[in-house]
C-alpha cells in the first residue's frame, strides 16, 4: 500500500513547445514535495488509452528545466473520443470512441485529477473528459501561439518570439547587402501574435497578421517609399494565417487525423513573388517553421511554466477542478476549462502595440 497522500497524473498533447519539460518539472516536483505520486502519460491521450504511463521521481524530474521538446513524448492526432483505428476500403479513417478505456486506466492508478499541459485541441478533450466522464483535470495553457483565450500569455510564446527577432536581425544583413526584400513567414495559425512580437522587436518594415487582410498594393507602395527615401531594402514578417483582402489563407496540407487537419504555410513565397514582379526588386522569403518551437526555452517561459506547473497542482490541492491556470494581470488565475474551449484569441486590431507600430511607421497591409 502507497503511503503516499493521493495520486495524479500529467500529460503533454498537440506540438512540442519550449517550456513544456518545465512544467512537467514544476508539477512533479509540488507532488512530490506535498506528498503525492505522480505518474507521466506516454505521448498524450494515446499514453491513456494503451495504459503507458510511468511513475515520475525526483530522478526523472532532473535536469527538465532547459530542455527543449518534452520527455513524455506527445501527439496531436489521439483524441480518446474519436480515436483512429484504421481506415476503410476507400482511405477514410475509421474512429472509435475510447473514453472508457481513458477512465479505467485512470481508474486502476488511482489517479484523481489528470494535468494536461496542451493547446486548444487538448484543453477541449481534457474540457470533454471532465464534463461527459466526470473525470477531474486541470489544464495548463501551451502555445508558440499565445492565442488561447482568457490567459494574457501561453508559455512557449516568448521563446518563439525570441527566435522570431533574432532571425529578422540576421536577414537585415542580407537585406541590405544585396538590396533585397526579405520576408520572413512565420507560425501562428490563426493569430498573428509571433508576427506582431517579433515584427516590432526585429524592425520589420512590414507586418501582416492575419487579423488585418493584406492589400499588395499598400505593400508595394511602402517599399516604394523606402526606395525613394534612399532604403534599397525592405523587410516583411508575415504570419502564416495571413491573406490578402478578399483572398484566402494558404494551406500547406492535410493531416489525417490530426485534431484540426488543416495546415497553414506558404504565404510568404506567394508574396515575394508577387513583389519581385510589381517592382523588380529581387525579393526572397525564408520560413522559419519548426525553429521557433524547439530548444530551450527562454528565462521568461522557465519562470512561467514553472508558475503554472506550481498552480495546476495547487489547484488539485484545493479541489479546484476543471479549470486552466492562466496569467492575467501578472498574476496566476485559474479559469473554467469549458471556456477555454472556444475560439483562438486573436490579436486585437485596435491593441496598443499595433498603434505602437503604426506611429513609427510600419505597413500592416491595410
Ligand atoms: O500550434 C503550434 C504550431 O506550431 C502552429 O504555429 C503551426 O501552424 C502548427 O503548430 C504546425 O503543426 P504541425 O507540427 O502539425 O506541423
């Protein structure tokens, strides 16, 4: 018989972020210290429904802070309630339901309150499991996006960020050696947060988000202008969820069974080729992709995750189940999962920073 005071479980789902072996850290650590058992899910949902899970001490839990990816591995296609199981004469994937198989695994830990640590696909499964299998779960916000709603601020975002500006510095130099206009696409989805960050941070000359459809020609007008005004070169960051006035957004592919399908990517290389053709100046894009979501994270995610890994297990200790923990106002919040499940946070049109960046002078592309 385990001495210890209870058990809980944790889970990393959706793409791997820096800060998530953080929180992992930061949760399991607070367990141990208060007297539980913690065990780590293998590869998210998938860990649950095939009964992968192993006890976490405080050896496994070594040596996490600033690793990048995360130790338990983690999937964005298994969701227990519409679970692939393979695929018909015709190539359509065939889904069953394994919720029961989720609960009882739980079940026979002895597991009372499963953390997820994930993005919108697994904040709204975990969402799920807490309201139609009455299992208790606590939620911890992830995201290079930052576009969950009701938190300021999702960890990974300022590692992203980071990334993000240093690569605007380093195209600079190409930019204005060779007289070239340089976008750089960057991740996002459906919010243009890492543009907009990293746009203002990096000096772009042009942001576009996909908050604000482009016009080509408000673009072409702003290198334009710089040329005249003696700026051989230009610099876009454009997020990949962006799309012209009037236009689409640019899908790179499908992924079969993946919770939200759709893939964004290749905006960027439309774009210049456009703008190499309307002005005749050479004109490159460099897609900075999995980059912004590898490797360390930056001192900022490290304090973050360890906030929230820290609040998600006190949340379990004051029986506060069914919640996110957030950040609003600098401070740690817990907020209602359901909620959660909604629609991305975009960013706000009307937000100081864009006002910020059109004071000095930056094309948004409208
Ligand atoms: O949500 C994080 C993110 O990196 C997005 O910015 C990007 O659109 C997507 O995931 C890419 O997903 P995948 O890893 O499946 O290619």
């Amino acid at each position: 018989m385990s001495k210890k005071k209870g058990t809980i479980a944790v889970l990393t789902g959706g793409g791997d972020c820096p800060g998530l072996n953080a929180v992992i850290r930061a949760v399991g650590k607070t367990a141990i210290e208060n007297g539980y058992e913690i065990y780590g899910i293998q590869n998210g949902f998938n860990g649950l429904i095939t009964n992968s899970m192993q006890l976490l001490t405080n050896k496994e839990l070594s040596g996490l802070l600033p690793r990048g990816g995360t130790v338990l591995g983690t999937t964005n296609r298994d969701n227990p309630f519409k679970f692939a199981v393979g695929e018909d004469s015709k190539g359509n994937v065939i889904y069953a339901d394994k919720s029961a198989e989720v609960v009882r695994n739980l079940k026979n830990h002895n597991i009372e309150c499963l953390i997820v640590i994930g993005g919108d696909g697994s904040l709204h499964i975990a969402a799920e499991l807490s309201e139609r299998c009455d299992v208790n779960v606590v939620g911890v916000p992830k995201t290079i996006d930052n576009d969950l709603p009701y938190t300021e601020r999702t960890f990974g975002f300022d590692t992203a960020m980071a990334m993000a500006t240093e690569a605007l510095d380093r195209l600079h130099t190409t930019a204005e050696s060779h007289h070239r206009v340089m976008a750089l696409e960057v991740m996002g989805r459906y919010a243009g947060w890492i543009a907009l960050h990293s746009g203002i941070a990096g000096g772009a000359d042009c942001i576009l988000l996909p908050e604000i459809p482009y016009d080509i020609n408000s673009i072409l007008a702003k290198i334009r202008q710089r040329k005249e005004n003696g700026k051989s070169f230009s610099i876009i960051v454009v997020a990949e969820g962006a799309k012209p006035v009037g236009g689409d957004i640019t899908v790179a592919r499908m992924v079969k069974g993946s919770f939200e399908p759709i893939r964004l990517g290749g905006v960027g290389e439309k774009l210049v080729t456009e703008i190499e053709q309307k002005t005749g100046i050479e004109s490159r894009c460099t897609v900075l992709g999995y980059l912004q979501r590898g490797g360390s994270p930056t001192a900022y995610d490290r304090v973050l995750s360890t906030r929230y890994g820290v609040a998600a297990v006190e949340a379990f200790m004051n029986r506060n189940f069914n919640t996110m923990v957030a950040l609003q106002a600098n401070e740690i919040v817990t907020v209602p999962i359901v909620k959660v499940a909604t629609n991305p946070r975009g960013v706000p049109v009307d937000s100081d920073i864009i006002r910020a960046g059109r004071h000095i002078g930056i094309c948004f592309g409208d």
